[in-house]
C-alpha cells in the first residue's frame, strides 16, 4: 500500500479557488449539507449528478464535518 499524501488546507484552498479541485461535501442529506457545508463546496448529491462529466484528472477533494 502506498503512503498517502498530505496537503495544508491552504494548498487545498488555492486548487478550489483555481478550479483544479473539486470540493465535495461527503454527506448523503442535503439537510446536513445545507447545515454544515465549507465554502465553495458541492452536495454529495450535486457531485453525483456531475460525476460523468468531470474530467478524469480533477482532483476531487471529500470531506464531511
């Protein structure tokens, strides 16, 4: 198994803001999501609508809170 690599939330921060990054807020409930969402982030729900049209090198970046 491989390491995983750590990033700052800064770095983070400037791929989303940049467009390279894909910020996805993990939970299933868009009530929870309209609750506890970070800025510039996307629903689960809206990320699975996206899905078949993100390029296959975005970067997509999940969280929950």
């Amino acid at each position: 198994m491989s390491d995983v690599a750590r990033v700052s939330a800064i770095e983070i921060r400037n791929r989303i803001q940049a467009g390279d990054a894909l910020l996805v807020c993990a939970y299933n409930s868009d009530d929870k999501f309209a609750s506890f969402h970070l800025e510039g982030a996307v629903s689960f729900s809206e990320f699975q609508r996206m899905a078949p049209t993100l390029a296959k090198n975005k970067e997509l970046v999940f969280y929950c809170a």
